[in-house]
C-alpha cells in the first residue's frame, strides 16, 4: 500500500529517496513526496543550520515528482519520501505526504495559504502509513493548543503531536506522540534542528531498518543508514537489513542507529539481528511484455516450478518453513497429528485460494475446513478450538486485516499456526509456527496472478501433508498426486497457448458493462475469481454465484447483455452444469465456457466454447484460472484502463 523510504547520509540523497519510491509504485499509489534537511548536506552532525526542511509533493507518478526535484534543486543528506493511497482526505497535493508541522503562534498564524507553499520551511516532517483511529480526538485538542490544519488526513496530525512534544530531543518526542496514538502505524520522521537524524517508529504496519555498507567492500559509506516500508526501495542501495518489530523505535544517526522496543528498553543486536536480504530490483523489470500482470500471468509455469522444487515426497516438515523457527520437520509433525480441524483466514485473492482449500482438505485429508475473511473473523464472536490448525495466506505476507485475524485466533488460545505467503521475511511468517514459502517471485501488478496459482500449490501440498499425517494417502495416491503436480508447468504452457481465443472474447467482453461467472464445487472459487479479476482491471461489474444458485436470483439479470462465464471441467457436476447453461440459453443469455476435451460441450449460436489442452482432476482449478486472467487482462486492455495501477486500489493492503 502506502510506501516509506527515509535516509540519514552525508551525500545528497535524494535521488536514491526517488529511486526507492519508483521501486515501491507497484504497491499502488495516488500521490507523493519527498522532504529533505535543506542544509544537512554542509551542516555539522550535531549543529543548528539556517536552512530547515523543504519538500516536493505531487499528485502525479514518482517520475514527475522527480521533474519537480530537479527543477527545484532540492538536495539534502538527510530527508524521507512516501507514497500514498489515500484513507483520510481525497488524493490532494494538500493531503499529500510528507506533512509538516510549522508549529503554533505566529508559525501557524499564516494558516493554508503559507503552509501549502513547498519552498516554506517546516519545522517537523513526517510520513506515515497506517491508520490513526483517534485521529479526531488529538485534532481537537491540537487546534486548542493552536495548531492549524491544512489537510483532512489523520497523518497531518502526528506531524503536529511531535512537535507539541519537542523541546531538543526527537527521538523522546515521538517516543511521547506515539504514546497518544491509537491504530496502526509506521512512521519516519526528520526536525529542522537536527540535520542528521531520522527517527521511525512501527505498531502495526511494517518497517524495516537498512545499514549501510563499508565503503572498503566496494559499497556504501558506513555512515549512512535507511528506513523503508519494504526491503524492494533499498535494493541496489543496501542489503542489509533489520526487521523492526511490533512498538519498535529507531533512531538513525550518522555511523550509528539503536532501538527501542515496546516497553522501553535498548535491544541488542542479537535481539533485532541484521539479515542479508537479496532484494534485487532487476525482479521488477518490465522485459518484453506490455503489463507487468501479462509478465507475470507468463510466468506462471515457472513459478509453480519454482514453488515445487524440491519436493520429492509429501512430508509435514516441508512446512517448517524452511527451518525459519528452528527444530526443522518435527514440529510440523507434531501438529499435524494433534489438530482436528482447520481454519483458513485470508482477504481478497487470498481468501479464494483458501476457499478452494476447503475442497481439497475436506475430500483428500478429511479434515474440517473453515474459511472466513480476515477482517470478518476477528470482530464476531466465534467459538475457538485449541486443536484447530490456523492457516492463514498472504502474497505479501503484510496484510493488516489478516495479520490482526491471527493475533485475534491466537488471542482466543488457537496456537498452531501456518501461513501460505510468497515473502520469507514477512511478519506473517514470523508470527506463525509453521510456514510454507511459495516461490512466486516480485509480483508487480495489483491484480494478483502467479501469487494465486502458487498459494494453490502450497495449499494443495498442505492438504497431502495433512492427508499423509492422518494416515489418508497410500503411497499409491501419494505418486499419483506428485506426479500431476510435476506436470503442472508443461500443463500451464498450454493452457496459455491459448490466448488468441482469450482476445477474441475480450473483444465481446469490452463492450460490456456487467458479466456473470458460474462453477460448481471445487471451481465456484474460481469463477469468483475471475469475476474479482475483471472487476479491478477493466472496471465491468461481475459477479459469481455456484451455478445451481442461478435460478435463485441472478437469472433475473440474464440478457444478451450480460454474458455468463462458465467454469466446465468434465467433473461429477458436469451434467447438472449443463442444465444450468440451457437456463442461460432459454433466456437468451449468451455463453462463454472453459470446458474439458471430453464434456462435449460444442460452439453454436450464443454459445461461445474454449476447449482445455487436458482435464487435470483435482488440480484443474490452477489451469481454469490461466484464461479467465487472461481474459480480465485482455478486456481491460481493450478498454484502456490502467491495467497494473487499477484506480483506487493497492498491492499490499497494510491498512484495515
């Protein structure tokens, strides 16, 4: 979601504060910016400079705030940078990041005209992700104490908190503004009297802490240290990384940082070690390819091998997340012989791949499954279960709504935790007990593709694991299923073969403003997502609905001006599929259906039909995906909306 870079350095570093915002646009954003120690460049360490802070923000891309720099010469060795996707105001320069506080007097007199100048100088700056529920509450009592608001963020009032707080020290100001807030947070920030220092602090958003290189390694002056919400803004820059943790502070100086945690005490460097972390930006180069989500919808084969590699035998310890927890194999074991049931928590894209889960780990380990939406679970009353395996998925492994799901589970007395997550460094992953990486690799686009189809595989080897535990999977079954999903890259290559006959219903679907999506069983998930996929691409309004639903409402809608999409695998539900497509046809409906080789289902008049290369039985969901992604991708290029920034959504969603 919402990006942070922030540097502390004795060169200007501005241009690697841009850079790191280039690097986190696939996040999602509608504005940014970047503020900077006017004088920190020429400025002693620990003296009191002329110059203060200036900024540059706009509601454009980075690239144009970059123009902007330059055209300004705004140069500094000490400053930070954000993007923003908006929660509290509307996408405004005004409502932009960073945000100063010019404290109060005759400071604030000048009131909005002077503090929406950007050559002015403040005396705080400030950039936040996260939401602040009290918001309102400190907003009033800060206008008492004569404070003047220019934006409707709840950002712009931290900025002010800090200031009321300093009297020479920044790091005990927001050590004493933090205390005051309720919500989540991650936030950096710089004061116009003291040049070489940035000061962060994270409760509920993730924040990490980079170090810089010795000089004599060919790298960075040691002296330099970063800020950053994710490891991405810093490659090239650093490697090494610190992971801060829930109600970590850290303070950035010249050739030294510390950190404070939650209760107040200096940790050690055992205590939050430094990682090296090999975040390489080259992972985010476009190549050939037009989109970014076309790039990664092609990579589909490869990272699903990628995900698979090294899978001889279904075994519990593949779980262990690689030995992220210490005691490989044996704890995976131990839980998976005590839990009797699962509960999957999972948002958005996420959430479908669990819901398909919920087939696989019912019918092959027969296992109780539930599924809830993460931001659902947490605030009903349900009835917990300590034998329960809780599962949660996340591409990012930073979703706020699911990373409080699990606090909430864990809160309840639920302590067998597993995440699905493609990011190995991700709190998700350190907050559970067992882990399985997927290996997707940097996903770009909003609209997630590979990171889907490689949580089914990881979701998939979970429900053998399980099965194999449980004394369900002979060694015959166990074959048979290994050798289907070593079979799945050679599989995905045909299904994408078939992207010409995907265009060609794109072409239909353009000009359309509502679609329905049908399966039945294992693939209802995945008619719903397809029908997520075109809504945030193309901005067609889609549903789905199981297909023996339809005549219990959605049938209503059935005209030639609304095609149905139908998921048709040559399954135990195909016949009774078939008689829900003739309640299309004798309505007038027209069809469009991804069928099996075998299914008999043949083009005709208002019957549009993709035959599969191959029916892949209990894996068939990861190929029947591959063109309704496609064909998302394709109408929303037909119909020229911002295919890998869809308006008004995020990548990594870090706020509630």
């Amino acid at each position: 979601m919402c990006g942070i870079v922030g540097a502390v350095s004795t060169r200007n570093i501005v241009p690697i504060l841009v850079q790191g915002l280039q690097r986190l646009e696939y996040r999602g954003y509608d504005s940014c910016g970047v503020a900077v120690h006017a004088s920190s460049l020429n400025a002693a360490p620990h003296g009191t400079p002329d110059g203060g802070l200036r900024r540059a923000r706009s509601t454009a891309r980075v690239a144009e705030l970059l123009a902007q720099v330059q055209a300004d010469h705004l140069e500094g060795a000490t400053g930070i940078a954000h993007t923003r996707w908006a929660t509290h105001g509307a996408p405004a320069v005004h409502n932009a990041h960073p945000h100063f506080s010019h404290g109060t007097g005759s400071d604030a007199a000048t009131g909005q005209q002077a503090e929406s100048d950007p050559a002015r100088p403040g005396r705080v700056a400030l950039v936040h992700n996260g939401i602040i529920e009290n918001h309102e509450e400190l907003r009033a009592t800060l206008q008492a104490r004569g404070y003047v608001f220019v934006s409707q963020t709840d950002t712009e009032v931290i900025a002010h908190l800090v200031d009321s707080h300093y009297s020479g020290d920044l790091f005990d100001a927001v050590r004493a503004a933090i205390a005051e807030l309720h919500g989540a947070y991650a936030i950096a920030v710089i004061h116009k009297d003291e040049p070489h220092r940035v000061v962060g602090a994270r409760a509920g958003s993730p924040l990490i802490l980079g170090v810089g290189q010795d000089a004599s390694e060919g790298a960075l002056a040691s002296r330099e240290h970063f800020l950053a919400s994710d490891a991405m803004a810093l490659a090239g820059v650093t490697d090494q990384i610190v992971y801060l943790e829930e109600g970590d502070l850290v303070d950035l100086q010249l050739g030294r940082y510390w950190i404070v945690g939650k209760d107040g005490t200096a940790l050690t460097p055992a205590q939050r070690p430094v990682r090296t972390v090999q975040a390489h930006s080259g992972a985010a180069e476009l190549g050939p390819y037009r989109h970014y989500m076309q790039k990664e919808i092609f990579e589909q084969p490869r990272a699903i091998a990628d995900t698979l590699e090294g899978v001889a035998g279904i075994v519990p310890e593949l779980f262990d997340g690689a030995g992220l927890h210490g005691e490989p194999g044996a704890a995976a074991w131990r839980v998976f012989k005590e839990i009797d049931s699962v509960l999957i928590l999972a948002c958005g894209t996420s959430y479908y791949s669990g819901c398909a889960a919920k087939y696989w780990l019912e019918e092959i380990a027969g296992i109780p499954t539930q599924v809830e939406v993460a931001s659902e679970y947490r605030y009903r009353t349900s009835v917990p279960n300590p034998r329960t395996l809780v599962v949660t998925i996340s591409q990012s492994g930073e979703t706020a709504d699911t990373l409080a799901a699990l606090r909430h589970a864990q809160s309840l007395g639920m302590q067998h935790t597993l995440t699905i997550c493609n990011v190995a460094t991700s709190a998700m992953v350190r907050e559970c007990k067992l882990a399985y990486i997927t290996r997707a690799g940097v996903e770009i686009g909003v609209a997630s593709t590979k990171a889907f189809t490689t949580q089914l595989a990881g979701l998939f080897l979970l429900t053998l694991a399980l099965a194999q535990s449980k004394g369900r999977l002979s060694e015959e079954q166990e074959a048979a299923h290994l050798k289907a999903m070593r079979h799945l890259p050679v599989a995905l290559q045909a299904v994408l073969a078939l992207e010409p006959q995907v265009i060609s219903w794109a072409e239909d679907f353009a000009r359309m403003e509502n679609a329905l999506f049908l399966g039945r069983g294992l693939h209802y998930p995945i008619a719903l997502e397809g029908a997520l996929k075109l809504k945030e691409i193309s901005y067609i309004h889609a549903e789905a609905y199981p297909a023996g639903e339809l005549k219990h409402g959605p049938l209503a809608l059935v005209t030639s001006a609304m095609p149905v999409v139908t998921v048709a695998p040559n399954d135990a539900l195909l016949e009774k599929l078939k008689s829900n497509m003739q309640e299309v046809r004798a309505r007038g409906g027209v069809l469009y259906v991804l069928a099996d080789a075998d299914t008999h289902i043949e083009s005709s008049e208002g019957i549009h039909v993709i035959r599969m290369p191959e029916h892949y039985g209990h894996l068939s969901p990861l190929l029947h995906v591959v063109p309704l992604q496609l064909l998302a991708y394709h109408t929303a290029c037909a119909r020229g909306t911002d295919v890998d920034k869809p308006r008004n959504l995020a990548k990594s969603v870090t706020v509630e």
